[in-house]
C-alpha cells in the first residue's frame, strides 16, 4: 500500500501502542522484541539527544577544568563545537522516528501465510470465547449492561476479519484477547 511518510509513522505509532505488553508473547513472536526496542528508543532517546549535545558544549567550554568565569574562550570553545553537538543530537533524535517507520513498514505488510491461519483461527477462537462470556456476564450481571460490553468486543472482533490480515490486525487481535476484562 502507497502511504505517506507522515502515515507511516502514525500507523507506527498505533502499531506500538496496539501490541500488547505481555512477556510471554516473547516465545511466540519475534515482532514483541522488535516492538520493546522501539518502544524504549521512542521513550529515551529524545532525552539522550539533548543530554549528548549540553554535555559535548559543557566539556568543550572548558568549564569543568575549574575555570573561574564562563568568559570569551569558552564561549568561543562551545560555539566550534556546536556543529558536532548537533549533528550527534540529531542523529539520536532521527532513531525514534526511524523506529516508527521500520514499524510502519512492518504494520503495514501482509502477515506469512501461517501466521495467517494461525491469526484466522485466533480470530475464530476469540468469537466463541466473547459468545461464552457474554452468555456468563448476563447471567451474572444486569442485562442492558453485559450486553452492552459483549457488543463492543464483539463488534471490535467482527471488524478483524479480513481477507488479507496485516501485522496491525495481528496486533489488534493479541490487544483484545489481553485486554483485561472489565
């Protein structure tokens, strides 16, 4: 599919955020470390870009030596050493968005076909199980109420069924079936 950068990184974004934070699917798919890396590079490294550059300006100024004043010279030191300063901070800030593209890219491509049968029967296995829980809850609970959880899930569930599944559904699928239970 042709999308945008911009749509790229936003359909990263949602990847990361939809793939659910449960260690055990570590032994089932290999996207959960790829998705954990991207997610801490997206959370730190802004903060590491701008720690890299005042600490490259700070240590050319000379002002750790001791030097009583921040006079001339060490302006003069900061500013020589301002273009590598940045040129390092910008590269630490371009891996976050390096990130959500490559996970972009791998939201949007279509799953192997054994991934997708084991996603088509994952996605028969969480109808049947939501119809139970739903049959469970209205004998527990009131009525308009159960009902009305077990039409979301249900409807959210429905919208999953594709023909040709993408990891982004995949991802949606494992966030419904963890999704805690309200």
């Amino acid at each position: 599919m042709n999308i945008s950068a911009v749509q790229l990184i936003q359909l990263g974004q949602k990847y990361l955020q939809l793939w659910p934070d449960k260690a055990e699917l570590a032994n089932y798919f290999a996207d959960y470390r790829a998705v954990q890396s991207a997610r801490f590079v997206c959370r730190y490294f802004p903060a590491l870009a701008l720690f890299t550059v005042l600490m490259q300006l700070y240590f050319s100024s000379g002002l750790f030596l001791g030097q009583e004043s921040f006079g001339q010279s060490a302006i003069d030191n900061a500013l020589a050493a301002l273009p590598q300063a940045l040129f390092y901070g910008l590269f630490l800030l371009s891996l976050p968005v390096q990130a959500l593209v490559i996970s972009g890219v791998k939201a949007d491509k279509l799953l192997p076909p054994s991934l997708a049968s084991w996603y088509r029967s994952g996605l028969e296995t969480a109808k049947k199980q939501q119809a139970q829980n739903s049959v469970r809850e209205s004998s527990f609970q009131g009525k308009s109420q159960s009902k009305k959880a077990s039409t979301i899930n249900l409807h959210e569930i429905n919208n999953l069924a594709v023909n040709k599944p993408r990891y982004i559904d995949l991802a949606q699928l494992l966030q419904l079936t963890f999704s805690p239970r309200s």
